[in-house]
C-alpha cells in the first residue's frame, strides 16, 4: 500500500499515520518529522530549516522533493506519506518519481476537520523530543504526565504551535491546498475522510476506507 494524507495543520495526520502503518505494517513517512530532526542537529542546514519551520513557512519544494525522494525511493514496503506533498508541484514532482519506480500513489485521504476543534488540538499538543511521538494533554494524554510512555523523555510544545505560527501555517494551507485537491480528484483514488471524531472514531473510519479501497 502506498498512502498519502493530506489536511490542515493539527488534523490528525500523524496520529492516525502511525495506527495505519500498525495495522497493515507500512513505514511512516512525516516531512515534518524529518526536517524536525535536520533542524534539531543544530547544523547549518538545519539553521536554514528554522528560519521557514518556525515561521509557518513552507521549505522550498526543490528541497523537499529531493529530501523525500531520498526517504522513499530505497524503501521495499509501502508507506503511508504523512505531510507530502503540500504544494501542487511537490504533487507532480511525487506521481512523477513514483511513476518511475512503478510505484504509483494508491490512495490520497484528505483530512477536514472543523476550526474549534483544531484550536483545542493545537492548544494541548505535546510531543517527545526524542522519538516524535505525538500527545494530546486530554485527547491523548501519555501513562504519566508530561513524559513520553516509549522513552521516558520529558514532553516539549513544538515551536511552531505558539498561536502566532498555527495561524500562519493554516493561512499557508489554506493558500496551497485547493491546487492539489484538484490535482488527485483529477486522478481518482482520492478520499476526503470527516476527521473531526475523537481519534479512535477515525481511525475506525480511516481504517475502514482503506480496507474498502483495496478490497
Ligand atoms: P508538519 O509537521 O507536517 O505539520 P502540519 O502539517 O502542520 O501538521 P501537524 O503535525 O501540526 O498536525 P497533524 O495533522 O500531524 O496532527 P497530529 O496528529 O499531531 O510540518 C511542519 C512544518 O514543516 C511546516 O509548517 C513547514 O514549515 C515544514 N514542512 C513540512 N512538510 C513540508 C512540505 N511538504 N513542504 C514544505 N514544507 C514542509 O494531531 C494534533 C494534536 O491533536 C495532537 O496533540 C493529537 O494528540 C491531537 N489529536 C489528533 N487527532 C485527534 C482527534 N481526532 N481528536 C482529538 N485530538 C486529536
Ligand atoms: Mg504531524
């Protein structure tokens, strides 16, 4: 299987990523996750990287399409693609190097969830600076609190959910998304998923509308 998420920022697309690459044994592919950790070595890339991450902005597309074609390419499983593409370019340069490869994209699912409930998302996100892991202070609170169940590590606010930087990151989404909707309705094998529900809900949606898809 080979699975790309797309919705606005505090959706649920690395929550439910990381249930769906359990469930049917894929590899979990977050950009953000990725550039998170270039941007964490402290080197002079992952300086740059700040600048755009932590002002809501998006990374430029030749950069991102080759970060993600180096993580893609050499992988022998599926992959569920949790934050790329995000721009219509980034959508073209994907279907092209997949193509390639005759390992075309199978299913897009889009996230849309209502503005309320992304601010409550927003606003208890934490995650472990050690392995990503994602939480939520109520909707998804670890065993203990504030410390990562898998590494024992204390949880951080990422830097880019202070509410002056969700707003711009959503305003970016909402000027990049339309393009790339178009682009896979076009193409067919494209979902939009109501991902509003608390999370195991969801995921039993998610769930199911993959099981359907490749019955
Ligand atoms: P990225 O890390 O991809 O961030 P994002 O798309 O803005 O999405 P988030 O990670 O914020 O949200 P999510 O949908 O994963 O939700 P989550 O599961 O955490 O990108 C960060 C930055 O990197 C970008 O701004 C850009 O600068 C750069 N970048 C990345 N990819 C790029 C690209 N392709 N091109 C250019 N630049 C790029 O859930 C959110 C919270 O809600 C959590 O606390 C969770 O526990 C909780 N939650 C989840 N689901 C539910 C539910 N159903 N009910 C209640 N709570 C829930
Ligand atoms: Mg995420």
């Amino acid at each position: 299987m080979r699975i790309a998420l797309l919705g606005p920022p505090g959706s649920g697309k690395g929550t439910q990523a990381q249930r769906i690459c359990e469930a049917f044994g894929l590899v979990h592919l977050a950009s953000g996750d990725i550039l998170r950790a270039v941007k964490a070595s402290g080197s002079p890339l992952g300086q740059k990287l700040r600048e755009f991450i932590d002002n809501g902005l998006l990374v430029p597309d030749d950069f991102m399409v080759e970060l993600m074609r180096q993580n893609i390419l050499g992988l022998s499983r599926g992959f569920v693609l949790d934050g790329f593409p995000r721009t219509l370019p980034q959508a073209r340069a994907l279907s092209r190097m997949l193509f390639e490869n005759d390992r075309p994209l199978m299913l897009v699912l889009n996230f849309v969830v209502d503005p309320e409930a992304l601010a409550r998302r927003f606003a208890g996100r934490r995650v472990c600076p050690v392995c990503q892991a994602v939480y939520h202070v109520d909707s998804q609170p670890p065993r203990v609190a504030g410390i990562c169940d898998k590494e024992g590590a204390k949880l951080i606010i990422r830097d880019d959910d202070r509410p002056e930087v969700v707003q711009k990151r959503i305003v970016t989404f909402q000027q990049t998304m339309a393009p790339i909707v178009a682009y896979y309705t076009q193409l067919g094998n494209f979902k939009t998923i109501d991902a509003s529900a608390t999370i195991d809900d969801v995921t039993k949606i998610v769930l199911d509308k993959i099981r359907r898809h490749f019955e």
